[in-house]
C-alpha cells in the first residue's frame, strides 16, 4: 500500500461524519432523480391512454375564412378519421346590473 493511500484511508477515517453526510446527500438526490422520471412517465403514459380514449385529437387548426367543404375534404384525407368545424369569437358581455351586485358584496 502506498503512502498516498494510507493517507487517504486515515483522512476517510477521521472525516466519516462528513463523508457519510455527503454520501446521504447524493443518494437523497438520486431518489429524487429516480422518483421524479418515474412520475413523468406515469404522468405521459396516462395522458396518452386518456387521449386515445377520448379521441383527443393530434392537430388542431385555426383560419380566420374557409368554407365549409374543406371540412369534407379534410375528412377525407387518409388517417383522418373525423373532422370538426366550428365558428369561434371573443366577445365582451355586458350585465346592467354587474356593478351595483358587485359594490354589495
């Protein structure tokens, strides 16, 4: 045994509550590590099984004009199994009453 070696048992030696407290840190981290991949993949594999069963579907699209036979057309194209088309606007509603209600509570 070396010299070097024999140094560094002894310093191992007199420094184990160190050394011990480094250790825990490492394996503390990686648990953590470990529990933390495990969990996102737990959290995708659900994801994914609850968007099959739903039929969620993989592409969304937004266009300001189209007409309704591209809708027609789209479900025709080949691994489309639905096409949906709906008219969607942002909108500002006003209640008369709205503020006198709110200044009561």
């Amino acid at each position: 045994m070396r010299a070097l070696d024999r140094k560094l048992l002894r310093d191992l030696r007199r420094l184990k509550a160190q050394v011990a407290s480094i250790a825990a840190v490492v394996a503390c981290g990686v648990a953590a590590v470990i529990a933390m991949r495990s969990t996102l993949s737990s959290i995708q594999r659900t994801r994914d099984d609850y968007y099959a069963q739903a039929r969620f579907p993989h592409v969304f699209a937004s266009l300001k004009r189209a007409p309704e036979v591209m809708a027609t057309r789209i479900a025709m194209l080949p691994g489309v199994t639905a096409a949906e088309t709906r008219v969607t606007a942002a909108r500002c509603s006003r209640c008369p009453d709205w503020r006198r209600r709110r200044k009561d509570t």
